[in-house]
C-alpha cells in the first residue's frame, strides 16, 4: 500500500472555509467529508490566534494537522492544545510606542481595544473576540489615515524590522515570515504527492503561488485580487461561488481530477 499523503491542503479561514457572514462552514461539509476518506491532509492557515486556531481545529475535528497562525508568523503543532508564549507580540507593540504619534494615530490595533471592541470591530462574539486578543506573534488593525501616510508608518516600522501585510479587513503587523514560509516547512515534512492552497486576500497571494495547484476564493466583500502569473497556465482558478460554496466546488473538482480515491489513507 502506498502510505504517502495523497493531498495536502492549505486553506485560509474567513472568507474561504468559513463564510464572511456568520462564521460558518456547514457549506464544505461535502468537500470535507470526501478529504477525510481520501486521506488528504487540511493546514488551516489565517490571521486568527493560536487560540481561535485551536477551537476551531477541534471543532472541525483536525487536530491531526498542524495550523498556521497570524498570517505565517506563527506555527501551531498538531494535537497541541497550549498556547505560544507571546514574547514576540510583546516587542512588537514596543515597537508600535516608538512611532511618532502623527501616524501611530492612525492605526488601530487589537492591543488598543478592549475585547467589546474587538468583537464590534470583527463580528465575532465576546468569547470569540477575546480568543482573537490573545497574540503571540502579530498585531493586526485598522489604517484610518491617508495612502502617503501609511506609506511613512510602513517605513518607520521597516526600520524596526517590522513587516505588514494586508488582509480581509485589517493590516496585519510582525516580524516576518508568511503563510508561505511556513507552508514550505509543512510540505517538507509530510512531503504530499499533491499540494493546494485557498485563499481570498492579498495575505494568501504567496501561498497560492506556491501550492501545485491555487484556488482564488470569490468574496463579495472586496475588492478582488489582481490576475496572478499561474492563472494564466491554470496552475491558479477563480471559483464563481463566494466562501465555504466555492471552496466545496473548487476542492470536489479537485478531488476528482486528479482521480484519487477512497482508501488511500496516509499512516
């Protein structure tokens, strides 16, 4: 029996698995269901906190897989139930004090707001939103100022060895290392037969590129993201469908193309 990974999945969570609205993904239930009984591998890789990961890893039963957390700056192992130590976010908010405060103004981060906040801000419940305020590794927030201006922070910031990238909602910052670094890690590990990424924002660009197969997740909620180089070979596919829909249709096409079947489950 051949016990390599058939598939490993990479796949951002809001706006992707999980609907924009309601924070749901009962609409990938199928694509799910026939993952699980090829033996596929699912690496949930988002913004959200090694604790939001956690919950959701356990509830979506895929504690199994290692996650990726705050957009790459973080790794969660599998069946790891314990929180990082959150000396990086620590020295990042550091950082975030030295700016001058002309432009620090205008960035709101999750360290700024209260969990009530955090929750009117995100969507998410007051369990959720606290859940969200526990960083180890990044701070995302809100750019209220000018494009010049933001422009000035970013460079502040550089100077610090500070990176932003820019996702569903918020500007998310840290000290480097993308969905994609960590994605690179995760593959030399289990070292799959076939590998594919899903993403809906400009922080899943590299990680798209980088899978053997990409899939551009429509969300109604913003601006779409620019054509990419591997859509022009097929390497890379838009779904029609938004959220968990598209991310169901996209994943049992995929499955199916690529004629893997029940049983070829990885030991």
């Amino acid at each position: 029996m051949n016990n390599q990974l058939p598939l490993l999945v990479f796949t951002d969570l809001d706006g992707t698995l999980i609907s924009h609205d309601g924070y749901s993904w009962d609409a990938a239930r199928p694509a799910l269901d026939v993952l699980r009984n090829i033996g596929a591998g699912i690496v949930m890789a988002s913004s959200k906190t090694a604790p939001e990961i956690i919950a959701l890893r356990r509830d979506l039963d895929l504690e199994e897989w290692p996650a990726i957390v705050e957009n790459g700056a973080g790794f969660l192992a599998p069946n790891s139930r314990a929180a990082p130590p959150n000396a990086p976010y620590l020295a990042l908010r550091l950082v975030l004090q030295s700016v001058p405060t002309e432009l620090r103004r205008h960035y709101r981060g999750f360290g700024d707001m209260d969990v009530d906040e955090i929750a009117l801000t995100t969507g998410l419940t007051p369990d959720a939103a606290e859940l969200a305020g526990q960083r180890a590794f990044s701070e995302p927030g809100l750019w209220t100022g000018s494009a010049a201006e933001r422009a000035e922070f970013l460079s502040v910031l550089a100077d610090h060895k500070v990176s932003a990238r820019e996702g569903g909602r918020f500007l998310t910052l840290s000290f480097g290392q993308t969905k994609a670094d960590q994605m690179a890690e995760i593959i030399a590990t289990y070292q799959p037969r076939h590998t594919v990424a899903l993403g809906d924002a400009p922080n899943d660009v590299e990680m798209l590129e980088a899978a053997e197969f990409g899939v551009i997740v429509a969300n109604l909620h913003r601006e779409p993201l620019p054509v990419l180089d591997g859509e022009k070979t097929g390497k890379i596919i838009r779904t029609a469908l938004a959220g968990p829909e598209g991310w169901n249709k996209a994943m049992l096409d995929l499955v199916t193309n690529l004629e893997i079947e029940q049983g070829n489950r990885h030991v």
